[in-house]
C-alpha cells in the first residue's frame, strides 16, 4: 500500500527588497509537486510578473521597481502523486521600506488632527 502524500507549497506573504539581503525576493518552496507557472498581478490585474522556468520574483516589473502594496500570486502546479494540474493562489506584500533598526510605532508620531491619528495607527512608520 503506498500512502498518499499530498504537494506542499509555501511562497512567503512578504517580502521587503530593501536590498539588506533578507527576505528580498519573492521565492517558494515545494515538495511532492512540479511548479509550471507563476503569476503576479497588481491589485487591478496588472501583470506583474509570468513565467514558465523561473519561480522566483525580485519585486520589479519591466525593470523597475513596484510600489509598496499588496500582490496576488497565482501558481499552477503538477501534483507528482495524482499527475493532475493544480493550482494555489495567494497574496504577498512588497514592503521595501522595512528596516527594522530605524523603525517606531504610532504613539510616538504627533497627532495634529483625527484624520492624522487614523492614519497613523493603521501604519508602522520608518525612518529614512
């Protein structure tokens, strides 16, 4: 009797090319499954990224740079048990910005007006 072990894919939820070496691009890891596509698209389905031989991403399109945000990943897989075609989506975001030696909460920023102090506490702010 041969146990069925099913495909393990993990692709990280984020990612910071900072260029600090740490977590600057986008790549997985699998077991038990061949990956035949990666996609990455914008959060108005924008091509960001498409390949069918490299699976990993360095948080550029066309040569430049993409914006802090959120990116939805879309990967197509073979499952080496069953030979069928799968597929796992999911979400990253590029935080290029991150570095956490110079980085401090909201309640040490000024808060002028209501309107400042929402936007405050809904981010993590940095120094440059």
């Amino acid at each position: 009797r041969t146990e069925m072990e099913l495909p393990k894919i993990f692709f990280p939820n984020v990612i910071s090319p900072n260029y600090d070496g740490i977590n600057d691009i986008f790549e997985g890891s699998w077991s038990n499954a061949e990956i035949q596509e990666l996609h990455i698209y914008d959060r108005w389905g924008g091509v960001k990224y498409s390949s069918n031989s490299n699976f990993t991403w360095d948080a550029t399109y066309k040569g430049q740079e993409v914006d802090n945000g959120v990116y939805v990943y879309y990967v197509v897989y073979k499952n080496n048990f069953t030979g069928s075609k799968e597929v796992k989506s999911g979400s990253v975001t590029v935080a290029k910005w991150v570095n956490f030696n110079s980085c401090f909460s909201f309640r040490e920023l000024p808060k002028r007006n209501i309107i400042d102090a929402y936007y405050y506490k809904s981010r993590l702010y940095c120094e440059n």
